[in-house]
C-alpha cells in the first residue's frame, strides 16, 4: 500500500456534483492498493498515518499527531498512485490490485483508520470519477509505501 498525505486546513472530495466528504484541519491521505497488500499493511499505513508527526507544536516545530492537534481525516482510493513510470510515456498500472481484491482492503484500512482517530474520519467513494479540493498546510505532503518499511 502506498500513501500520499497532505497536511490540510480543509479538504473535500466530490462526485458528480454531490460531496462525497469533507474536513477541515487534519489530513487527506490517498491510497493505492496493491494485489499483494495484507492486513499487516493496513495496520502499518493506518498506525504511521495517526501516529505521524505532521503538526506544529507551541515552538512551530512538526512534533504533533493528528489525534494531538484533535485534526479530522480524509482518505480517498487512488488506484494510480500504483504507476509505474519506469518505461515509455504511458504509466503501467498493472501493480494496482484489482477493484475485487482492492475494495475489501480499502474498506479494511478505512475501518482500522476509524479506530485509531480520535475524530471525523470521511471517505470518497471507490471507484468512482472524483474531484478533490483542497488547501494544503505547509505545503506537507508525505508519501508512505507500505513495502518499504525498515
């Protein structure tokens, strides 16, 4: 599994014109799956993703979690942050799991996620065409590879 974070003061994800999710100061996190990913990956990714120190403190240094500043979630499935550029022009997708392996986990990691944060955690929905907005605070963006743990 991979991650891209972005510590955020708001952030919506929307569908056909309807608001799928939205929160204010916290993190939106974008998910890719791969076929081989396992419940180990999910509670890595989940545990880094809440426990990581993202936030400023009193003296302005990043040393805050999401739960310690009270900050919300937002997670959104990203199938193409599996690309593999390597080769060529045209990414190769072919480590994304597939929708019938890939939304199972995704709902696993959703619902790990749910338990460790101590506030609103929203979703967009798998699979579907979305438009994301959002202010990012920083800029922080942080990727995690779940297969790159030491």
């Amino acid at each position: 599994m991979k991650a891209l974070i972005q510590r955020v003061s708001r952030a919506s994800v929307s569908s056909n014109g309807s608001v799928l999710g939205h929160i204010q100061h916290g993190l939106l996190v974008l998910i890719g799956i791969q076929a081989d990913d396992t419940e180990d990956d999910i509670n890595y990714l989940a545990q880094k993703i809440v426990q990581m120190r993202l936030f400023s403190d009193e003296a302005g240094k990043m040393n805050l979690s999401l739960n310690e500043v009270n900050g919300q979630c937002l997670l959104v499935s990203q199938f193409t942050l599996m690309a593999s550029t390597a080769k060529g022009n045209r990414p190769s997708f072919i480590q994304a799991a597939a929708p019938a392996i890939a939304i199972p986990i995704y709902e696993q990691f959703v619902e790990r996620i749910k338990t460790l944060c101590l506030n609103t955690v929203e979703t967009g929905r798998f699979g579907a065409d979305m438009q994301v907005e959002l202010i990012n605070d920083g800029p922080v963006t942080i990727i995690i590879d779940s297969k790159a743990k030491a």
